[in-house]
C-alpha cells in the first residue's frame, strides 16, 4: 500500500485505482469508501486512449464507492479531485 500511494501521489493512473481500489475493499489499508471513490476517481481522466477496459472498470469500482457514501461526501470528493495535483519530489 505504501509503494502504491506514493507513485499515485506523483499522478500514476494505475496506482491511483489500486490504493483506492485497496480502501474500497480494506485490502492493506483501512476500509475507507471515500478515498476509495477520491483516488480512484483521480485515476478515471488520467488513463489514456487505448485504456477503455481500464477506465470502465475504475467507473465501475467508483460507483461501488458512491453506493456507501452521502451526496455530500461525493461533492467534497469530486473538490478534492478537481483541486489535486501531484505530489513532485517527495
């Protein structure tokens, strides 16, 4: 989990969906469904042209997430997701 969260912290779509996909199911990390929605919905735009499987599935694990959280949690998520950028360097 720690690898993980690092590289998605630096902007690294796949490790994005796996530390969020990690929170949604408690795989290593507590079970959170609001990073999982948060970093997997990071890595939904940043999967590029070819990536279709990927991308629908991210979707897929990022609606399970929603399920288990407020209309006002999914709002602060999506803030959080429209204002992140990559932590460089550290």
């Amino acid at each position: 989990a720690q690898w993980f969260r690092l590289a998605a912290e630096q902007g690294h779509p796949d490790a994005q969906f796996n530390i969020g996909r990690m929170h949604l199911d408690g795989d290593g990390v507590p079970q959170d469904a609001f990073e999982a929605y948060r970093w997997i919905g990071l890595s939904i735009p940043r999967f590029v042209a070819g990536e279709d499987v990927m991308r629908d599935t991210a979707l897929t694990a990022r609606n399970t997430a929603a399920a288990a959280l407020t209309a006002a949690q999914i709002a602060e998520a999506e803030v959080q997701i429209e204002n992140w950028s990559p932590q460089l360097g550290q």
